[in-house]
C-alpha cells in the first residue's frame, strides 16, 4: 500500500530473495469444503452473494494495493496520516515500552504499521510483528517491505481466513498484545458477523490488551461514490477478479466480461454495495459447488458492502465484542476514526 519510489524499488531488487516465510498454512480439506459451503449458501441467497473475501486472491490483493494508492481512493491515506499523526499517543495508551506483540489483521502491504512499530521502539519496547492475511503474495509484500524497512524487528505471518478461523503464535510471555484491525474493513460486516469476529478475536487476547479499530466515518456522498468508481476503472477490475478467484477455487466458469461493475453509496443504509450485473441472460456452471446459477439480464450479485460508521456506532460495536472504548482519534476532515479499545476480562475468566 506504499507508494513505490524508485530509490525503493531499487532497494528492493538488491535485497537477497526473502527465504520462504514462516507460514501456517490452513489449507485442509474441512477449511475448504467450509469454504465451498459457504460460497454455495451466499450464492444461494436473494440476492446472491458472494462473500468480499474472494476480492483478495494473490491479483485481487494486488489490484486492492493499486486502488489504495489512486487519487479517489481517500480512506487508506486518511487513515495512514491519522496514524502517523498520532502513533506516538496510540502507542502511549498501549502500554509504551510493554507493547510486545503486534498483531495486524489483514496486513496487506503493512505499510501504515511501520509508524506504530516506530513509536514502540522510540518508546523503549522491543515488539515483534505478527501478519495475518488471506493472500500469501500479500504476507510476502509485508515481509519484504519490513525487512526492507526495518530488518530489525521480528515478523510472523499466518496465512488465514480470520473471519472464520483466527489462529496466531503463542504470544510471547509477559507484554502487552496490541491487535490492529485498520482500513475500515470492520464496515465490510453486518453488526452481528463484525461482532462474532471481533468477540473471536478478544479470545485471542488477554485483559488489558488493546484493539485498534479503524472505520469509515460517514461523509459527503459525492466522495464516497467516486472512492469505489475511480476513473481508470481499477475497482471495476478488482470486483470483476473476484469471479475469477471463485472460478479458480469452485472451478465454476463466471465470465467476468460478461458483468458491469455497480457500486453506489446507499444514502439511507449508510455503505457501498458493490455489485456484478449480468449484463445479459446467463447459466453458470458452479463446477464443484454443484449446480448452476441461472441470471437474467441486469440480475446481480452482491460482492461487498462497506459502511460508514459514526462515531457511537464504532464505539458501541467493540463495546459490544468485549473491549472498553479507551480513545477515540478522528481525522480532521471527518471521514476516518480510530478507536482504542482494552480488552475486559472475558466471563470464561472469572
Ligand atoms: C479494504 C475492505 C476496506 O471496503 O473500502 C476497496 C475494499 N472495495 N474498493 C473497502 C474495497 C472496493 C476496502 N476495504
């Protein structure tokens, strides 16, 4: 999610091949026909669905980076700059030098991480970075944007689906863990999924141990639309990817030239849905899922939502999943919000 300077590319291609990473893999075979299952019961549903974790294969990863660096696309660097900004605070509030273990949930290119880790060196900690991501060319980017960066901290990858199955290291003993869940990607749930998971991820965490949570705020409707319509047509491309990723896991033969690209901001609901509309009469042939889907001409399939949150509703949801709102950062214009929340002691413990 940084931008490539030259001088970095340069840097890059004279590091020596980062050697494969420490990666635990959750392919099985009960992790996939969950994952086929799943995929057959979105597709199932009125109206259809597929669930936004398939924009993220190894090219969906790559076109999210190119869309986080386009000039309609505000949040990634709203958020970035609120980081920057303020990582000193954060990680004051966090525990400072006792910060050991930082988590980061879909780490894409990890490139907004390297502040945090910054201000809990400059703070008198040692923390190791733990990546959690769905794609394995994204944890490789993280690697050697760390490495690259700052070789002298410690990187774990865990290659995950961490909305269903969160596995991470052992932490290490004593410290604080500080999970970071950035990029607004909490807005891509309904309440009670993006409650399920940020309650699974508390398990993963002891009590007093912090949740950074970044949202999408609710803003002009205007620059909402254009974040998810770019005009080079990127997002078109990384929504239309999504059936290819399907195409490679169910074996199914969705045409992606076959759908428009629909994305608009529902005023009243508050999010995105992003959309593929058959653009004529189509049957699909669901390969391993089984059957075929029969769309009409304009029929659709929903892809993603992403909402825009206020500030109460962000509160109240990790209230809600087991964390005590501690801080609340804003970006001066409005449109991204940072909450810190502690991890209460979970019933189970008591
Ligand atoms: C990475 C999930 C936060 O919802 O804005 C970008 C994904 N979708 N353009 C978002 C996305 C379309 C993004 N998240």
């Amino acid at each position: 999610m940084e931008r490539r300077s030259p001088a970095r590319r340069v840097r890059r291609s004279v590091l020596p091949r980062a050697s494969s990473p420490r990666t635990a893999t959750l392919v099985s075979l009960d992790a996939e026909s969950a994952a086929l299952r799943e995929l057959r019961e979105a597709l199932s549903r009125k109206p259809h669905e597929i669930p936004c974790k398939y924009l993220y294969d190894d090219a969906g990863s790559a076109l999210f980076e190119q869309i986080t660096r386009l000039p309609e696309y505000y949040p990634t660097r709203t958020e970035r700059a609120l980081l920057e900004a303020r990582a000193s605070a954060i990680v004051a509030s966090a525990g400072g030098a006792r910060l050991t273990d930082m988590v980061e949930l879909g780490s894409g290119a990890a490139s907004k991480t390297v502040c945090l880790l910054d201000a809990a060196v400059a703070s008198g900690g040692r923390p190791r970075y733990v990546a959690v991501d769905i794609s394995a060319h994204a944890l490789q980017r993280t690697k050697e944007i760390l490495a690259a960066e700052r070789p002298e901290i410690p990187v774990e990858h865990v290659l995950a689906d961490y909305t269903r199955d969160l596995k991470l290291p052992a932490r290490p003993a004593g410290g604080r863990r500080l999970v970071l869940f950035l990029g607004g990607t909490i807005g891509n749930e309904e309440d009670p999924s993006a409650i399920k998971l940020l309650s699974g991820v508390r398990e993963h965490m002891d009590p007093e141990d912090l949740l950074l949570l970044g949202a999408n705020l609710a803003t002009e409707p205007a620059a909402i639309h254009l974040a998810y319509n770019d005009a080079q047509g990127v997002t078109a491309a990384f929504n239309r990817n999504l059936l290819r990723n399907v195409n490679s896991v169910a074996k199914s033969n969705f045409e992606p030239d076959r759908f428009d690209h629909y994305a608009p901001y529902l005023v009243d609901k508050r999010r995105v849905e992003m959309w593929l509309v058959a653009r004529e009469q189509m049957t699909i042939d669901l390969g391993r899922l089984g059957s075929s889907l029969n769309l009409g001409r304009g029929e659709g399939i929903r892809t993603e939502i992403s909402r825009r949150f206020t500030r109460d509703e962000v509160l109240r949801l990790i209230d809600a999943s087991g964390f005590t709102p501690e801080r609340w950062i804003e970006s001066p214009d409005g449109r991204f919000g940072l909450a810190l929340g502690v991890a209460r002691a979970s019933l189970r413990s008591i």
